[in-house]
C-alpha cells in the first residue's frame, strides 16, 4: 500500500505549502541524488525549460490538488497552476538561469499571470547549470530585492560540483 508507507501522498496545507513541499523534493532529488544526470548529453548539459517541467509534473502523484500546466487565463500561459477550487490556487514558474529575460521575467511576469488567475500565492523556480549563471542570478535576485524570498527556489543542476562521497 503506498500511502501507508510514506507521508509524502498525506501533504497536509494548502496548494502553497504542497507545491512548495513539491519543489523541494524536485530539488533535493536534482541537487543530491544525482537528478541532474538528466539534463546531460554527453557531458553537455540540455538546458530546457520543458524537462524541468516534465519531471516536476511527476511529482503529483496521488494529490487532492487539481494540478494543470500551460494555464492561460488571458495574459499568458502560466508552468503550473495548483488548485483547489477558486480559493486556494498557487502559480509555480520555472525558469532557466541562461534566459535572457530573466530579470524581466521574475520582476514582473509572475505578478501578471497572479492577477489574471486570482492566485494569491506563486513559486518561482530556476535552474542553472554553471557557478557564472548562479552568480548572475544572485546579481538579479539582489538587485530586485528578492535574494531572501522563500518563494523564489534555486536548483543547482551544476555536475562539476557533486563529487563521489568516497571522493569528496
């Protein structure tokens, strides 16, 4: 029986608290449980967004949360919309460190697609794969006050960084 082995499928909270719950384990599982393989070729990373999408997308099993993607509720399609009803939605964005419109994008962006879907609460997500986009995106996150924002979730893709434990 799964859900009596596990209290990952007994997330407690509202869309906010699950989503974010989600995005952690995303997180840990591409920053210490060598998820990162995924996004490389080769030894070459593939940086897109799409694939960050998909396997957060798998996170959802056996949710209470209606969980759609590609939301447009008339100013653009939003990653993810999380909900339970008209009173409880939250918004998860992801986004590539390497994206040009990155500042643009998380300064204003999320706010818009908020407004157009009446969701109180949003994530932002974004994924780098090098020590120079993750300097970058603190040079951003700094100057748009948002370095200390608990919504705003680094992934750290980098494999130049996560050595063997018999090696570290």
């Amino acid at each position: 029986m799964l859900g009596g082995e596990t209290q990952f499928f007994n997330l407690l909270g509202n869309t906010h608290i699950e989503a974010m719950k989600r995005v952690m384990f995303l997180k840990n599982v591409i920053e210490n449980k060598d998820g990162y393989r995924i996004f490389y070729v080769e030894g070459e990373p593939i940086q897109r967004e799409l694939d960050l999408q998909i396997l957060f997308r798998l996170t959802w099993f056996a949710s209470p949360s209606d969980v759609n993607r590609e939301v447009n509720n008339g100013r653009g399609p939003v990653d993810f919309k999380i909900s339970r009803g008209s009173r409880d939605s939250t918004l998860v964005e992801f986004k590539l460190a390497s994206n040009t419109q990155l500042k643009r994008n998380l300064e204003k962006q999320v706010e818009i697609y908020q407004k157009a879907a009446d969701a109180k609460q949003a994530i932002k997500v974004i994924l780098y794969f090098t020590h120079e986009q993750r300097d970058r995106i603190h040079r951003i996150l700094d100057e748009l006050r948002l370095l200390e924002d608990e919504n705003v979730v680094l992934i750290d893709a980098r494999s130049d960084n996560k050595p063997s434990a018999s090696k570290a």
